[in-house]
C-alpha cells in the first residue's frame, strides 16, 4: 500500500460529498414506511416513535468510539465500518424485522452507522485538505446533509409502490455499499502517529468525565451545547413523522396534495440546506445569541401553526412545513460555531464530544416524546392531538429561551 500523493482537494471533496449522500440514503426509510409499518406490526404511536429513537440511540453509543479512533487511525478506516454498520441495519430491516424489538434492534445498528460515516467523512476532508480551504469544503459537507436526507424520502417514496418496504431497505443498503466503495478505492489512506494503540480504548477515552465537568463550567459552553440539544429534539422529532403527518393532513382535509407525502417531506427537508449557512451569517452581523433566539421562537411558533393547519388545503400546510424546516436548521450551524469559539483549545475536543452525544440525546427523545403525546391525547386521528405533538417538540425550545434570558443570556452578544 502506496501512502502518496492525495487528489486535489476539490475532487476529494465531491468524492466525499457522492459518499455522504449515499450513505444517508437509508436515513428516512423508517419514516417512510411508519404508519405502513405501525399498521403491519399493530404498534402504538410511542412504539413506532421509540423505533424512530433507536436510530439516535445507536449513533450516541458508537460516537465515542469513532471520536476516540478517528484520533488514531485514519477516518477513512472509519467511514468504512460505518459504511457496513448501515448495510446491515438496512439490510436486516429488509430480511429480518417482525416488529417493536428487532425493528428498534436495526436502527440502532443504522444510527452507527450514521455514527461512522457523518463525523468521520468530516475528518478525511480535513486531513486531506490544506488549511486554508477547510472551511468552505466542510460547509459543503454539512450543507449536503440535508441534501442526503431528502434524497432518502424521496427516493424511498418512489420504490415503495414498486417493491414493497421490505425490498426498499434492501435495494436502499446499495447507497452506503457504493459509499463504502468510494472511500476504499478513490480516498488515499494516510498513515496516523499516536501513542496509543488503537483498539487500547479505555472508559475514560470514551467517556472523559473529568473534561465535561470542566466544559459545564463554562456557562458559554454550556448554554450552546444545551440550546443544540433542545435544537435536536425538535428537528429529528418532526422528520421522523413528517410524512405520517402529511399522510395525516391528507385526510382530514379531503384535498389532493400536489405531491405524495414522500415527495413533499422531501422537499421539505431540501429547503433546509441553505438556511443552515446563511443562519450563520446572520449570526455573525446581529450575534449568535440574538439569531438562536429569532430562529428558535419563530419554529417553535411555525411549529404550532403547522400542527394546527391540518384541516387546511395544501396551500397552507407545505409553505408552513416548509417555513418550520428552514428555522429550525437556521441555528444549527450557528449553535455549533458558538460552541468551538467559546470553547478552551486544551478541552475543545471534549466539548465537542458532549456537544454531539446530548444533542443527538435530544434526537432520541424526540420521536418518542412526539409518538406518546399522540397516544396520551385520546384520539390521534383528530387534529388537536397533532397540535399537542408538536406543542410537545417545541415548549422546549422555549423554555431554554426563557431561562436563559432570565440568567442575563440577553446581557452578552
């Protein structure tokens, strides 16, 4: 094995976007497929909401490790076994899945995977890239994520009909089998010096306690990883029932949609992309704790109005779903960069570890606080009950907003 020369930084970067997309492909099969599967399997709204969850619950529990062996080997050995952690969750979604426990068991192996390939592809990119130009390549990569995600609604939308769920799972793993196949062939390997062996992982590497409580500390810090948490919770929530929503409002409202559910999830989540940047940017001209407080009230408000239109034509309810979608990822980006400057060098990769495993704690919570608050309302095919599911996801955001204020948040930019 030859360790030269690496391709110019723009083709690794397009080689890693097509891996990333690809490896994403799978991500919203499941809500795809969720009230077909909640029929099928006779699951209640919190069963099929806690299925949604494992995703999460899998990407928490494989992202020390990734964050701990990207340090010491390259990423790109990584992104490969995320790669097939994906394959099989997909896969064993397709062959093996009877219901509540195997379904929960596969998506959790799916969020590895996701766990394997997300950060670490952000890894090679920036060992590959010189340093001047890792900005603008990385913003890119997370800008297609939510490329990737909508891709993954519409394309599993499309073969539905066609083949069944189970089939789509399968013929779905084909997008990390080409991701995994990029990054082995196209991606140079690059040789890693650490003191450590790799696979010498202690509980403190993984969980290095010591160092959080030092990040707690900084009130800074604190404040930005808990708002991304709360940020999480409601994002993950309302992808993971965007489309039985839709499904839903197509229902109750007696209209035709111009689009499936599928489609317009995707759409949905498309529109998402470029708000993420352009969020950041705002933040940077009014300050960051301003614009998380704009973007988080105006989805939390959009958030409420949405599950309120479902009696509403189709006129109303996409620019709504299309609205909440880009403010809830209008501080994403700027949540996270707060986070890396208010951040100490010596505990920066710590704080980013915690920033990443709570706020994908939020993910898991989400689709299930989403899924029981429609079995506690008594009747979850009336719209009011839709209303308390999505006044579930959002009072959160609110309440960060409020006691954050009432510490002084308002007093420093």
């Amino acid at each position: 094995m030859h360790y030269q020369r690496m391709p110019p930084s723009n083709i690794v970067t397009i080689l890693m976007l097509i891996a990333q997309i690809g490896a994403l492909l799978g991500f919203a099969c499941y809500a795809v497929f969720l009230t077909i599967l909640q029929q099928e399997w006779q699951l209640l709204h919190v069963e099929s909401g806690l299925i949604a969850s494992a995703f999460f619950l899998g990407y928490m529990l494989f992202v020390p490790f990734a964050t701990v062996l990207t340090d010491r080997i390259d990423a790109r050995q990584i992104f490969i076994l995320g790669g097939f952690l994906a394959i099989i969750g997909l896969l064993g979604m397709g062959f093996i899945a009877q219901g509540f426990f195997s379904a929960s068991l596969f998506m959790a192996i799916q969020g590895a995977g996701l766990a394997g390939t997300y950060m670490p592809g952000l890894k090679i990119l920036s060992d590959r890239i010189h340093s001047g130009e890792v900005t603008r390549h990385i913003s890119f990569y997370t800008a297609f994520f939510g490329l990737g995600t909508g891709l993954s609604y519409l394309i599993s939308g499309l073969l539905l009909d066609a083949f069944g769920w189970r089939n789509v799972f399968i013929l779905i793993a084909l997008g990390p089998f080409v991701s995994v196949c990029i990054v082995f062939f196209s991606i140079q390997p690059i040789k890693k010096h650490s003191s450590h062996s790799p696979w010498a992982i202690s509980w403190t590497d993984l969980f290095p306690v010591n160092k959080w409580r030092e990040v707690l500390k900084n009130k800074n810090s604190t404040q930005f990883i808990f708002g991304y948490t709360v940020h999480n919770l409601e994002l993950f929530a309302s992808r993971s029932w965007l489309v039985a929503f839709f499904t839903f409002c197509a229902a109750s409202s007696g209209s035709v949609f111009f689009l499936s559910a599928t489609a317009l999830a995707a759409l949905v989540n498309i529109s998402g992309v470029i708000s993420s940047i352009l969020g950041n940017e705002m933040a940077l001209k009014i300050g960051r704790k301003k614009w998380i407080t704009f973007a988080m009230i105006t989805s939390s408000i959009l958030g409420l109005c949405l599950g309120a239109s479902s009696e509403f034509g189709w006129w109303l309810i996409v620019p709504l779903a299309i609205a909440h979608a880009v403010f809830i990822t209008a501080d994403s980006a700027t949540l996270t960069a707060g986070l890396v400057i208010s951040t100490q060098e010596h505990i920066k990769g710590a704080a980013m570890g915690l920033h990443s495993l709570l706020g994908f704690g939020g993910g898991l919570l989400g689709p299930a606080i989403f899924g029981l608050v429609l079995d506690a309302s008594g009747n979850p095919t009336t719209s009011i009950s839709w209303i308390l599911a999505y006044g579930s996801i959002v009072i959160w955001s609110v309440i960060f907003i409020a006691y954050q204020y009432r510490q002084g948040w308002h007093l420093k930019k």
